[in-house]
C-alpha cells in the first residue's frame, strides 16, 4: 500500500482492533442525537403504556413512579440494545472487509486516502459529516454512524498527533485552515 507522492504528510499507519471498535462506540454513542431521539422514543412508549394500563396519575408521588419507571425502562432497553449492536458489530468487523486491521492515511491534494488490505478510498475536502477529538482518538465521521477512527497511540508524538488533527479538521471545512 503505497502513498500518493503528492501527499502534504507523511503517511499514519493504523492498527484497528475490536477494543478500538468497542472504546468508540462507547465514545460516540452517547454523543449521538439519534441514541437520544430512540431514548426519549422508548421512554415515551413505556410512560403511554403505563397511561393506558393505569390512567393518568393522580398524585406527585404517581407522576414521580412513572417517570422513575419510564427512564428505567428506557435505560436497560437502550443498554441491551447498544449491547446487541456492539456484539453484531464486532461479529461483521474482520480483516476481509477492511475494518480490523492496518489502515493507511495519508493526506493529497483531494482529501484524505485510506487504504486497508480490502479498501482505497479518498475523503474529499469538504466531504466529511463531523471530525472529533477526544483523548483517546481522531474520529473522522463521513456519514450519521460511520467513523474513521485513529487512536492516539498509532502517531510518534503529541505533537504528530495534534498536526494530523488541524488536518483533520479542513476535511470538514473544504481544505482551508481552521482557527484554534
């Protein structure tokens, strides 16, 4: 896998594994509007079951055991399905398809080229959804639940790694700098 010599950086080799795919989507999950929109669906749904089993409470201390029962509701079923997620995620991740494994990115004068054992695709300026930070990683989303992801232990240094991350961030804006 070779780099385009037109390349502004030099090229960062990443090792994805499953603990890398499980710390993201504990990253980024939560941070999701979608996993709260279902949250807020699933405790609703259990809060309009309760109206209908029982009536509409009639007292504080019954409003208060709804909304008690709605969150708890709405939490395990959450917890159980991001588990369910989780597992068939890391089941369907392999090697074969590109997502375990070493992935080369390296910035060009298009965007940014990623290459695994299975794939080469170019990110295009201006042609990412979101670009996150956290202590941990680079995340580099290209669609609503589609992320690039570039652990913090695969670059030489702080100081690469923050390079690549004032990179990272023109994907979002088209290739020109970004303040801060």
């Amino acid at each position: 896998m070779n780099s385009d010599p037109d390349s502004e950086h030099e090229p960062v080799r990443v090792d994805i594994t499953r603990w890398d795919l499980v710390t993201l989507n504990l990253a980024i999950t939560p941070r999701l509007r979608s996993t709260w929109l279902a949250w807020g669906f699933v405790a609703a749904c259990a809060g309009g079951i309760e109206i209908a089993a029982d009536g509409y409470p009639t007292t504080a201390r019954a409003w208060f055991g709804m909304v008690t029962a709605m969150l708890l509701v709405a939490t395990v079923f959450s917890t159980v399905m991001f588990g369910i997620t989780l597992c068939a995620i890391l089941f369907m991740s392999g090697t074969a398809n590109g997502v375990i494994g070493e992935h080369i990115y390296v910035f060009t004068d298009h965007g940014l080229r990623e290459q695994t054992s299975a794939n080469d695709t170019l990110i295009r300026w201006n042609g990412v959804r979101d670009v996150r930070r956290t202590s941990r990683f680079i995340l580099i989303g290209v669609s609503p639940a589609l992320y690039h992801v570039l652990p913090r232990r695969c670059f030489e240094s702080a100081a690469k790694y923050d390079e690549f991350w004032r990179a990272v961030r023109r994907l979002k804006h088209g290739g020109r700098p970004t303040p801060g």
